[in-house]
C-alpha cells in the first residue's frame, strides 16, 4: 500500500536498499546530504551531486533533468549518519525558471528495487523558493522512516546548505553549479511542453516479470512523462526555451503518475484535472491490429494541430518510450544480479553449505533464477523494440525535409518553403540495446543554443580512431550540412550564413556554399576578416537589442536585415586576439536572443591556452561531433545516447541542387 505524504508526515521503511524517484516539469538538480542526529552536514564529503555523485550509500544522477532516480542504500551509510535528505534545485545562471512556484510542483516517490511504491510527496506551496529540502530519511531508535519535509529556499542551494551548518557552504553550491552547467552543455534538447496538454497514448512498454512472477512497475522509469501534465506552450506553440531542457509555464496542482496496467496497455500521460485542448490524433488509416497482437503503426498518429507538429510529437514520443523501456530493461537486469549476488552471499555466509552438493545446488540454482529473469526482462525489451521499429519503418519516409535524412526521397521533390518549420534535424541517436533503431534528434527553431561541431581527435562508437587532419575535414563538412539544411528550411531572404576562415583550411568543404552563391559574402581570411565580420555582428546584435529592450523595434535603419544570421566559425582560435574572442562570447550569450547564432568548427584542447576565459563559451553551446560519439543524454532518466550526424551521402549531388535553389529564391527575393 502506497503512502502518499504530506508536508511534515511520516511513514516506515521496511527496506535499506531504495531507490528515490523525483519528476519535475522542468529540468532540476537533485541532490542528496547525509546529516548527523541534529540534521547538520559535516562537509563536503557528505553530499552526495552531479560533481561528486557517489558518497556512502547514495548515488545520485550526473546532471539537471526533468525525472531522477537517486540510489539509496541505508545499510551502507556509516554510522554517524542519522539523516538522509533530498535536496532539490533549480539549475543557477540558465534561461530557465528562477523560482518553482513557475513550474510544475515536483513529485518524489520513495520505492524498492522492485519498483513498488513505499511512499510519495508531491511537493506544493513553493512560490519564490529556488531550493526545496523536499523529503528525508531519518533513523529513530534503530529503524528508519521517511518524512516529507518540503522547506524550500529563496536563496538556492548556497542558503540551504548554509542552515543546514555545511561548513563552506557557498563554495560547495558553487561547484554543483558548475558541474550542472557543464552537464548541460552535453544534453540533448528535449521537446518544450505540449500545448494544453496536448499529449497521446502510446503503447506502454510491457514491464519485466518479478521474481515471484508477476509484472512490477519497473524501477528506473520515471513516473511523470515530460509530455504529460504540462502547461500551455506546445511543439505547436513558440515557447521560451532554456540552453538545455526547457521549463513549463506555472502550475501548482499535484503531478499524478500515469498507470501501466497490464503489459502491452496505454499510458495515460494526461493531468486529471486538465481539459485537453490539443486535437485528437488523427484515426489511424492502417487495418485494425488482430486481438492479441500490437496496433500497426501509421505516421502522423500523435496530436497536433497540423502533420509537421503530429510527426514532431511522435519522433519525441519515440525517443521517450525507447528510454523507457531501455530502462525498464537495465532495472530488471540489475534487480536480476542484485538477487543473485544475495543469494550467493547467504550460501558463502553459511558454513554448512560452503561446501559440498549442497552449496553447488545453491549457487546453481540462484544462476539459473538470474537467467530466467534476465530472459523475461530481454524479452519484454524485444517486444517494445520490435514495435518501435515497426513505427520508425513507417515514420521515417513521412518526415518533411527539415526533419528527414540527406538520403531521404523529401529531398529530391524539395522547394524552398513559404514559412519556418518547428524543428529541424542535427542527426540520429540510438542505444546500444536498439543499435538498429535510430530516433531523429530534432531541434526547435529558431535556435536557443548555439552549436559546436568538436573537430579534436576522438574515438568514435565503433571503437576506430580517427585522426587530427580527417576530424578537421569532417567537422567542417558536418558544419556545411547543417548549414545547408537551416538555409534550406527557411524562406527565402530569412537566413543569412556568415563564414570566418581566418587560415583558409575550410575550403573544400566551404565549396557548396561558396560556388552555389548562398553566402552573404566570401569567407573571411586573416585577422582583419574575423575583426570586420565579428564587429558588424556585434553591432548588428547591440542595434537589434537597443530597439528591442526600448521598445521601438521598427526604428531600425532603413534596409536593415532583419534576417536571422548564422556564424560558422572555423579553425579557432587562429586569427582571434583578446578582443575577437571577446567578441565571440558576446555573440554567443547575447546573439540567439536576437537573431545571431553560432556554429563553432574548432578542438577545444587547441583552444585550452586562453584557459578558463573560454568555458562559458563551450558551455553555452550543444557539442555534436562529426563521427558517432554517445556523448549526449536524455532529460528523462540519463542514458547515454550515441550521437550520429545527418550527412550527405557519398556522391549525392543533394546538396548542390537544394542550395541551388535557395540562391535562386535569394536572387528573385531581392
């Protein structure tokens, strides 16, 4: 029987080994503290956060995200320890929400490892507060119980590690802060929340069997979707987005958790108290699935107000439910081993059955049950696979060109569009358990982040390695394709590419742009070029935000471009002094917000001599690599996703005819 908490109740632990399960409509930081019998932190070493997230007996996630699932194993804290609290954050110096009484009110489920639910706290009231001491664990006369606390924190989490006496509190919230934007700089975007809870059923991911048989709600699966129980400003709707994961819009009802009911049956995402305003998805045009058997997928069956924004929401709904299941399935693996290796120790720890027929039969038959589960738990995964594979088979050929591949027929019947589509396509992700399933990484527009194409040596996922000279010419090549695809996906006259060479090593990859004529100018040489180009940026940035921020944004100077600018930037930091760079990160923090984006091509080992004047800069911008690289993670339960790039296939002429014609759009535009 799940005990569901409120503010300063408590409930009994039966169990040592936990695992702590937060949702939250935006992305936040979850942290973990060990206190003594009066709740006091004795230092840093008894915090558990994304820069140090193992302590004894907790584990806690890398980054900011929107779920969490934080490891707890009271039997291995050490004795001092008469409190454990879970501290919640919102991510300091972002785009972001600043207070949680903006966002969805955080949700915190305490359950086994079996994934059945002890106790849970929907943590409500909070208004200014940025940091929240939302539950903790705490040991009384040999026994353990949790409370649900709630106290929350105007000051952050420097105030809240401040009261409760952690000696150089100021310091250690410094450093998870750092460690949290160097999380987001590797995160990939998720979608912005659903407009009026626009969400869809989709097949739940069947979970893996228990041991006793039966079909428990799998451990690591967060319990609140980021498609469900959001607030207006849907994939349909422009929205503010944050560098990394964007924020819902105020709400202080209670988040539910959807309910998977038997394996195979839909998820409900939606909020209970919410009217959904979206339009249903369109009725499937595929025969109806036999009794028994899964639906046939068909593309488009995602709500949403047109095609582009059906197939955008399920490309993301893909993405969620493959890192589901994927988790469901290392949940019931390491529940499978956890087992085993507790059997194991109950056979060693016995000195009559160490040894002899006995203690092998033991061992024997504890291997077999880890077997059995491991099958089941594969078996389940297969299934959820299969049927994502069937919807990709059906998806992919649908996509319009800015979501399709190079490769994809969209491209060969392309003409320049009359208006901006609601995403575009970076590349490919998949996971090593669905290595033949590739889910499109799209991206808003216009762009909220600027991107960095990391040309520095590097293995790739296959485990070959590429070396320096290859990696500059593919990273640059990678660029020119993303360039290519933004030029493409926008109506003509209203993106502009600027290109700074200072060296010239870009110009065999730069020649589709610079023969086909879709660049402003030619690219900019030497130091005087990346001066020139970097000041009129500059300018244009600090013009477009004086008019903006005082309100007369028509006053701008007759035949001013009021076109969004694209700056591709190769082979830094040569040609850049003090003042370019400088420049450079002006651009960057201030350039999005008014129509100028950044596209990095440069090895950020090369670039280490300006020291840490830089970081802001690499943090500020998505690192995408121009071979596969599992260096992305999603915002849901933090797999480690392997990033492929979207590149023209060798020989295709593609590229050429579409940038053809853009500049043919361009020279009639004007």
């Amino acid at each position: 029987m799940t005990a569901e908490l409120v503010r300063g109740q408590n409930h009994p632990l039966s169990q040592a080994r936990l695992e702590i399960r937060i949702s939250a409509g935006t992305p936040i930081v979850a942290v973990a503290a060990l206190g003594d019998e009066n709740g006091r932190i004795h230092g840093a070493e008894w915090v558990a956060h994304p820069g140090a997230p193992a302590q004894p007996g907790l584990e806690v996630p890398r980054q900011a995200a929107a779920d969490h699932r934080l490891a707890v194993d009271l039997d291995a804290v050490p004795e001092a320890v008469h409190r454990v609290s879970v501290l919640l954050a919102l991510p300091a110096g972002g785009t972001g929400p600043v207070r949680f009484g903006a966002v969805t009110a955080p949700f915190v489920a305490v359950t086994g490892l079996d994934g059945g639910e002890v106790a849970s706290y929907t943590v409500t009231g909070l208004e200014a507060e940025s940091a929240v001491v939302a539950l903790e664990l705490y040991r009384r006369q040999g026994a353990w119980k949790v409370r649900a606390v709630g106290q929350g924190y105007a000051g952050g989490l420097a105030e809240l590690l401040t009261d409760q006496e952690l000696p150089q509190a100021h310091q250690l919230a410094g450093s998870i802060n750092d460690a949290v934007s160097q999380g987001l700089a590797r995160s990939v975007q998720a979608p912005p929340p659903r407009t009026a809870d626009g969400d869809r059923s989709r097949q739940a991911a069947a979970p893996a069997l228990g041991p006793d048989g039966t079909a428990p709600q799998p451990g690591p699966v967060p319990p609140v979707s980021p498609y469900g129980g959001q607030t207006p400003g849907g994939p349909g709707q422009p929205a503010p987005q944050q560098p990394s994961y964007p924020g819902s819009t105020a709400d202080s009802d209670a988040v539910t958790r959807p309910s998977a009911a038997t394996a195979g049956g839909p998820i409900d995402y939606s909020h209970p108290r919410r009217q959904n305003a979206a339009p249903p998805p369109p009725a499937p045009t595929a025969p109806p699935a036999a009794p028994g058997h899964p639906a046939q997928p068909v593309a488009g069956d995602a709500t949403g107000w047109s095609m582009e924004e059906r197939l955008y929401n399920q490309v993301w709904g893909m993405f969620e439910d493959l890192a589901r299941t994927t988790a469901a399935y290392r949940s019931a693996v390491d529940f499978a081993e956890s087992r085993m290796d507790k059997e194991l120790e109950q056979v060693l720890s016995d000195p009559r059955s160490r040894i002899g027929g006995q203690g092998d039969a033991a061992r024997e038959a504890a291997r077999a049950r880890h077997a059995q589960l491991v099958a089941q738990a594969r078996e389940a995964l297969d299934r959820d696979l299969a049927q994502l594979a069937a919807e990709a088979d059906v998806v992919e050929p649908a996509l319009p060109p800015a979501y399709a591949r190079w490769d994809n027929p969209a491209w060969h019947v392309y003409r320049v569009p009359m208006e901006i589509p609601m995403a575009l396509r970076l590349g490919d992700l998949h996971l090593p358990e669905a290595d033949g399933i590739r889910i499109p990484m799209l991206v808003r527009l216009p762009l909220e982040r600027g991107l960095w194409i990391d040309s520095g040596p590097a293995g790739s996922s296959d485990g070959s390695f590429t070396d320096s000279h290859t990696m500059s010419r593919l990273a640059m090549e990678t660029a020119v394709a993303h360039a290519a695809r933004l030029l493409a996906v926008y109506p003509a006259g209203e993106f502009t590419v600027h290109v700074i060479d200072p060296a010239g090593s870009g110009a065999q990859p730069l020649a589709p742009l610079v023969q086909t004529g879709v660049l402003a100018a030619p690219p900019a040489l030497g130091a005087a070029g990346v001066a020139d180009v970097l000041g009129r940026l500059t300018q244009r940035v600090d013009l477009v935000q004086m008019a903006v921020r005082g309100g007369a944004a028509d006053s701008l100077p007759p035949g001013f471009d009021t076109s969004q600018q694209l700056l591709i930037v190769n082979d830094f930091p040569h040609g850049f002094d003090d003042r370019a760079v400088n420049q450079l990160r002006y651009l960057a923090d201030e350039g999005p917000a008014f129509g100028v984006h950044l596209m990095m091509v440069a090895d950020r080992e090369q670039s280490s001599g300006y020291g840490p004047l830089l970081d802001p800069l690499w943090r500020s911008l998505l690192r995408l690599t121009p071979v596969a690289d599992d260096h992305l993670a999603d915002p849901w339960v933090g797999h480690a996703w392997t990033y492929e790039p979207s590149l023209v296939p060798p020989g295709s002429q593609v590229l050429q005819q579409v940038l053809s014609q853009v500049a043919t759009a361009r020279t009639k535009h004007r």
